[in-house]
C-alpha cells in the first residue's frame, strides 16, 4: 500500500483527501478520502492522476465524488 499523506480540503462533506502511487512512474494510484458527518476514511483504487486533479479543482468536491468516484472504482472502508 503507497504511503498517502492527507490534504485537509473545502467542502461540507470531505475533510481531507489524499493520493498515493506505488510507483513515481504510474498515472493510478490510490484515492483516500475522509468524510466529515461520519469520520469514516475509504480507498478507491486505480484512480488516474487526471482524475485527482478533477476533483481537486472541482467545484463541489463531494459532487464529483459521488459523480464520477463511487462506483466507477474499487472502494473499500479502512478500518
């Protein structure tokens, strides 16, 4: 599992995301993302980088997950 390193973020749903890689030299990693009401942290694997920065500069970043994040990759909860 990379090492991911949490970025607090803007949003009434998500407190922080962060990304890891296994390897400098992929364009997937791994999105981790912790929810505010819940406190519940997920995984989403094969994420593209492009994707990262979508929802990084999305408007609504718990829009976009729920849009074009959940579902589309393999989550599990981190316990």
């Amino acid at each position: 599992m990379p090492e991911i390193v949490m970025q607090d973020v803007t949003s009434s749903q998500i407190a922080a995301v962060g990304f890891g890689k296994d390897r400098p030299d992929q364009r997937v990693g791994t999105l981790q993302v912790t929810f505010i009401k819940s406190g519940k942290t997920w995984r989403y694997f094969g994420v593209p980088e492009e994707v990262l920065e979508d929802l990084m500069s999305a408007p609504s970043i718990g829009s976009f997950l729920n849009r074009a994040i959940r579902g589309h990759f393999d989550g599990e909860e981190v316990r």
